[in-house]
C-alpha cells in the first residue's frame, strides 16, 4: 500500500495522500459556505496525518489561501463579494492584526498568556454563539408577529439590527458600498476591522470567525454578501501569511498542493449550496459550528488542567473538530445536491 | 464636484493619519527564527529540485509558493467551474435572501 503515501521533500515524512485530499474537501466545503479558512480544523486533521506541527500551520495556510481564491471567484459571480469594502476592511485588518501580535508578545514577556487567550477565545465563541441565536430568535419573533398582522415581512429584514444605529455615524468620508447595499462612513468597516483584527492577533487565529459575525451585525451585510467579502479578506490575509510562513521555511506546497485538489471541489460545493440556503440557514449553521469549536477549546482546557487525562481530552478534542466537519460538510453536500435537482428539474420542466 | 473630492482626500489623509500609530507599533521585535534544513539525499527530479530550492533560498523558494498557489488555485477552480456548469447548475445568478 505504498502508493497511498507520497513523499514531503521539506518536512521529510510519508503522509496518507488521500487523507489530505479528503480534509481538503471538508474544510473546502465549510470555508466556501461560512466564509472563514478554518485553521482550527485543518490543524488537528493534519496532526492526525502525522505532519510535523511545525509545518502544519504554515501548509494549512497556503492551502487556505488558493481554497478562498476558488471561493471567491465564485461567490464574485454570484455577486456576494464587495471588494471596495473588503479592500477598506484589510487596511483595519493588517494594522489590527499587527498590534494584537505585538500585544501578545509584550504580554509573554510579563507572563504565560497562553491560558488567558485561551479563556478569552472561549468567552468570544460564546458571546458570538450567543448573539447569533439571540438574533435568530428574535427574527422568528419578529416574523410570527409580522403574520399575525397580516403584513409581508421584508427577505433581507434581520432580527438584531445594530448596524442600523451605526450607520447613523456620519463621519466624512461616506462610501456606497454597492454590492453590500451600505452607506456609510468609512470609518465603521475600518474600525471593526481593525477591532477583529486586533482579537485575531491576540488569539493566534486567521479571523474569519470573528469577521464573518462582525461583518453581519456591525457592517450591516446581507449574510451571503458577509461570507463572499470575508472569503476575499481571507483570500488576501492567506497569500500574506503564507508568504510569512515559506519565508520562514514552515510551508510544505506539495502537502498544500494535494489538499488543494479536494479544497477546490470542496470550496465550488459550499459557495454553491449559499445559492439554496437562504441567510438564516447560513446564521444557524455557523453558530453550530462556533459551539463545536468552543467545546473542543473547553477539551484542550480540561487537557492543561488534568495532565493525568490529557491525552483522553486531547484526542476528544480532535475526534469532536473532526466529527463536527464531516457531519457539516456532509450536511451542506447533500443540501447542495437537492438545491443542484431542484433547479435542473425546475429548468427542464420551463 | 472638487469639494467632494477635497472632502474625499482630507478623510483619507485623517484616516492615515489616525492609522499610523499602529503601522509604529507593528514594527516591534521579532521571534527568533529556527532553521530547518530539508534532506534531499534521498529525492529524485522534481523534488529533489524543490527541496534543494528551500535550502539554498528560502526567498526564492517562498516567491514560487505565492505564484503557484493561486496558479493553482484558479486552474482547480475553473476546472470544477467547467464540471459543474455541465451538470447543468447556472453559476451566474443568486437570490439574496435571508429567510
């Protein structure tokens, strides 16, 4: 069963190809519908492939970047990227970015931060799970109230609509953002992005899975333009960061190469089922998500906290990311193949 | 029409302005580099090539991986654009809806 392994020539280890071929498809299919790169499942998946932890970042974020350029070629013509906004937001994104790792380092030279940024990206997950079912709660609220009155409500009204006070902010200049259907300062993505940044920094992650949310309640997009606009800055932020990382010798591109194969379908099947879910669906799913990727940061907690059953947490940790991609991106095929048959046998009976 | 553009351009000369604090503060100290030497004694064509180009130039080596991965990237991608337009799924047009 050689020809199942395929050489690193950089890390110099034998990896199952067809592993690689298959994480590339779930994380493809997952980033191409949420919008987020997904490192914190594409890391553990690696490790269990036996990549050197030293290469697996660097290989998850090359892989990453060529995954979001697929994505977002494709949601581009779907319409669902605003690339002026997405340009905007990078300027707030680097500098956050930046200031949030530098932060990290001062801080670790105070102290091991390692277990407050832990705590700290827990108690983000949760607000963000929060607010995710707070506002589709509160959307069903609104739609059965909207019922009883007899009134039609609006496709693209939302339930919390914090954006809508934040517009109000007219600090010069104003910007049209054509495709996200906002007027507003420039200064509001700007902000946020920097503020996303910033926590990104500070947690060690990409930030989609901040960015996405933020993009939604505090931008104002509708939930398919957030998830284009965010796979563009993912797609920007990846090239960088893989550039940073092959500089500093921590890229294997053949590993990168091979993921990229199922990425690529992974990545066109999870843009193209956001064409049969509508936003809401898209909400409820990334919460779902956000929970699953809190609880494997409580199992990587526990881990630290009892060494005696670190390895019983740690292996729980991975089996649940890995559980959690399969059953999601099996979940997002299969509503990509009924969209996929409706719409054919819809167009056949024209 | 000049106005706007004036008001246009002190924004953006204020928004730089305001920014760049935070271009200072990212140009603190760096982590120290470890240096990984790839073994290419065992590699043959193709690889060998690609290993010797990590231990001679990381510069080199880092500037392919950023050309050949959205080379790449664009080449899976318009191949599985090709698979599924002839499965017959319209790739041009959504509706932007939220329920």
């Amino acid at each position: 069963m050689d020809w199942l392994y395929v050489h690193m020539p950089i890390a110099g280890v034998d990896i199952f190809w067809p592993g690689l071929i298959i994480l590339g498809i779930g994380v493809g299919i997952i980033g191409g519908f949420f919008g987020m790169g997904g490192a914190w499942m594409v890391t553990p998946g690696l490790n269990i492939l036996g990549f050197p932890m030293a290469f697996a970042i660097g290989t998850d974020i090359a892989h990453m970047a060529g995954k979001s350029l697929i994505a977002t070629m494709r949601h581009g013509k779907f319409g669902n990227v605003d690339y002026r906004l997405g340009l905007i937001m990078l300027i707030g994104t680097v500098v956050g970015f930046e200031v949030g790792a530098q932060m990290v380092m001062w801080l670790e030279r105070l102290g091991n931060v390692d277990l407050v940024v832990r705590y700290l990206y827990l108690i983000l997950l949760a607000a963000i799970a929060l607010l995710v079912f707070t506002d589709v709660a509160k959307k069903r609220r609104k739609e059965q109230e909207a019922k009883k009155a007899g009134v039609e409500d609006d496709k693209l009204a939302t339930g919390i609509e914090w954006h809508k006070t934040l517009h109000k902010i007219k600090i010069p200049p104003m910007i049209n953002f054509k495709e996200a259907g906002i007027y507003c300062s420039a200064w509001l993505p700007i902000f946020i992005s920097f503020l996303t940044g910033w926590l990104a920094g500070i947690l060690g992650i990409g930030g989609g899975l901040i960015r996405m949310p933020a993009l939604i309640y505090l931008v104002g997009c509708p939930t398919h333009v957030a998830v284009g606009t965010d796979l563009f800055e993912v797609m920007i932020s990846g090239l960088y960061g893989a550039a940073t990382y092959t500089f500093k010798g921590r890229t294997e591109l053949v590993a990168a190469i091979i993921m990229l194969v199922g990425a690529s379908i992974g990545a066109q099947v999870g843009t193209v089922a956001t064409k049969y879910i509508k936003g809401y669906g898209i909400r409820i799913a990334f919460g779902c998500a956000v929970i699953g990727c809190a609880l494997s940061i409580i199992l990587k907690l526990l881990a630290k906290g009892m060494p005696k059953y670190q390895a019983i947490f740690d292996n729980t940790s991975t089996a649940l990311i890995l559980g959690l991609v399969s059953a999601m991106s099996l979940y997002i095929f299969f509503q990509m193949i009924k969209g996929a048959k409706k719409e054919i046998a819809d167009r056949k009976a024209k | 029409m000049l106005i706007n553009k004036l008001k246009l351009l002190c924004g953006l000369i204020g928004m730089i302005a305001a920014l760049w604090p935070g271009f200072l503060l990212a140009a603190g100290e760096k982590a120290a580099a470890i240096v990984i030497v790839a073994d290419t004694r065992g590699l043959t064509g193709l690889m060998k090539w690609w290993g010797s180009l990590y231990n001679e130039s990381h510069a080199w080596f880092s500037a392919l991986t950023v050309v050949l991965i959205p080379i790449i990237g664009v080449l899976f991608g318009v191949v599985a654009d090709l698979i599924m337009s002839h499965m017959g799924i319209d790739l041009k047009s959504r509706e932007l809806a939220e329920h």
